[in-house]
C-alpha cells in the first residue's frame, strides 16, 4: 500500500512539474494535486527535492528496466536489440520533453537534483551497448565500449533533430555498419565459454 501512495505522490509531482516546474512546485501543489493534507505528502517524501530526486529515478529506472529487456532477447538480432537499447534513450528524452518545457529538467545531467541520476542512466546503458557489441563482435580497431560511445553520441544528436525518431533505423542501420565486424548470426544466444 505505500509504493502504491508513493506512486501517486510521484504522480502528482510529474504533474505539478509540467504545469510549474521545478523551482515553483511547492509542496502544497504536490499535495492539492493528490487531494491530500501537505503533512499526508511527508509521509512518504523528505521534502519537494526529494520527491523530484524520487520521480526522476523512477523514470530513468523505467527506461532501463526496458533497456535491459532488449538487451537480453535472444530471439532478436544484435543490430535490432542495439537500436531497441538506444530507442529506449530517445524515448525517455522525448517523452520528457514533449509533455511540458519543464519536465525536460529531469534530464539535465548537470542539475543539482538529477545530474546522479542521468549520469547513472546512461553508463549502464553504455555498460549494456557494450555487452552487446562484445558479444557481436565490434569491427576491428573498434573496442566494444567505443562503439556504445559512439551510439550513445549519435542518440544525443537525435534528440535536438526534429523527427529524430523517424531517423533513429536508418542512422543505426548505416552506424552499426561500420561498428560490427560482420552482419550478426542468426543465433544470437551467448556463447558458452569453452573449457
């Protein structure tokens, strides 16, 4: 019962942020957004800071938890569970920054409040982007942990492009191209270490 009020103060921050953002939400917007008593809010959150700490994690756990899900399908090719892995960055930054100019602040790396949180974000995905290219096989003088960088750099580009969406595929497609030493095998199960 108290993730389930959590969630719903989480909630009611979200949509106090697209309406004031973050320097103007107070915490009795938090609480008149939920229906509840300020004191009711305390229960479950520090402070106005913390319950933006906590939602911001909680989209970012969101997005990884689909990042990892990608990551690990084995019925789908490298190429495809790369693009899915960097889909799931372009997502989470374009959702954010369509619902409301403030809700974009939850994606500053540099921010006080966030910065841990999306600096965390996106080292595991490089950490999966990595896995994946060790594990296809990155093109020769290409380390795997270079070309999740490189990913990673192109999906920041994407994300300021109008229709950035629209050329994730065929950015990947031409991308990975030159970072995988060979088109992926059909089996894309990990192989077991030889004894």
């Amino acid at each position: 019962m108290a993730t389930d009020r959590l969630s719903e103060v989480l909630d009611a921050t979200y949509d106090c942020l697209t309406r004031y953002g973050v320097r103007r939400t107070t915490m009795d917007d938090i609480a008149s957004a939920m229906g509840v008593s300020r004191s009711a809010v305390y229960q479950y959150v520090r402070n106005k800071d913390d319950a933006f700490r906590q939602l911001a994690g909680r989209l970012h756990d969101q997005a990884l938890e689909r990042a990892r899900h990608a990551a690990a399908d084995e019925a789908v090719p490298y190429t495809e569970r790369i693009r899915h892995v960097l889909a799931v960055k372009l997502d989470l930054v374009l959702q954010l920054a369509g619902d409301s100019p403030h809700t974009a602040e939850l994606l500053d790396a540099k921010a006080r409040l966030f910065g841990e949180i999306c600096t965390s974000f996106t080292a595991d995905l490089r950490h999966l982007l990595s896995g994946l290219f060790q594990h296809a096989g990155p093109a020769p003088g290409v380390e795997p942990a270079q070309a999740a960088d490189i990913c990673l750099a192109l999906v920041c580009g994407l994300e300021g492009v109008p229709d950035g969406e629209r050329l994730l595929r065929p950015a990947t497609d031409a991308l990975l191209t030159g970072l995988l030493a060979a088109p992926p095998a059909t089996d894309n199960r990990i192989p077991a270490q030889e004894h």
